[in-house]
C-alpha cells in the first residue's frame, strides 16, 4: 500500500492564474524549457513559478549563421 508523499510544486493551471499568463502559453514555455512534471497530477517544482514570472516574452531570436 502506497503512503501519501507530500510534494510541493504548482499546476500549470496554477502557474497560469499567478503569472497572468494563458495555459496554454505556460504549457508551451514548461515543455521548450524541459521542465517535466513532478508527479502524475503534473505538479512542477517550485522554482518553476518565479522562472516563469522572469521570462521574456515573445519568439527567442533565430541563431546567426
């Protein structure tokens, strides 16, 4: 029988709501940073929040040849 884990971390939908950002604009930038889920209910570490409320927004600029 499993136990119960305490793990901190934030859905998307709440990354969402505290970033004043869409969903789907969060879910885009989680997966370009490879930022995985910490569970199966998709909680993400902690540190995710203020990365996230630190990003620049926009296409990232194509690399000069």
């Amino acid at each position: 029988m499993e136990e119960n884990q305490n793990v901190e971390g934030y859905t998307a939908t709440q990354l969402a709501e505290l970033t004043n950002k869409n969903r789907h604009a969060v879910e885009s930038w989680l997966s370009y940073h490879k930022i995985k889920p910490l569970s199966y209910e998709a909680l993400y570490p902690v540190e995710t929040l203020e990365r996230l409320k630190t990003a620049k927004v926009g296409r990232p600029k194509k690399p000069k040849p």
